[in-house]
C-alpha cells in the first residue's frame, strides 16, 4: 500500500510544471516535518502521562486534605 500511495504521489507531482513541482515538493516537506514534529511530541507524552495522573491525583489529595490550595491565575 505505501509504494502505491509513493508512486501516486510521485506522480502527481511529476504532472506539474516544473517550477510547481518544486513549490509541492517544500509544501510536502514541510507537512512531514509537522507530522515528525506531532509524532514526537504524541510519544513524549505517552511516556509521561501516567506520571502526570499520578501527581494530578496528588494535588487533588492535597487540596483536599487542605494541605495546599488553588491559586488564581
């Protein structure tokens, strides 16, 4: 499936002038490296989720407990 997807896209972009083939070209680049960007970010807070739910619930204890309070922002 992704040769398919490759090659259409090849494709495509081989079907334009070549002066917008190069404008298509740094467009695609740059929404891979958006997506390379989402990618990273998605994974750094897959890896910490389960710390920052952790210490969400400990905040509430606290609150709770009236060891600490909520500020206005």
């Amino acid at each position: 499936m992704h040769e398919n997807l490759i090659e259409t896209i090849a494709k495509m972009v081989q079907s334009l002038p070549q002066n917008l083939q190069l404008v298509a070209l740094e467009e695609f680049k740059r929404i891979i490296e958006e997506k390379r960007d989402e990618a990273k970010w998605d994974q750094l807070f897959e890896r910490t989720r389960e710390r920052l739910v952790a210490k969400a619930k400990e905040v509430k204890r606290e609150i709770k407990a009236g060891k600490t309070s909520l500020t206005p922002l």
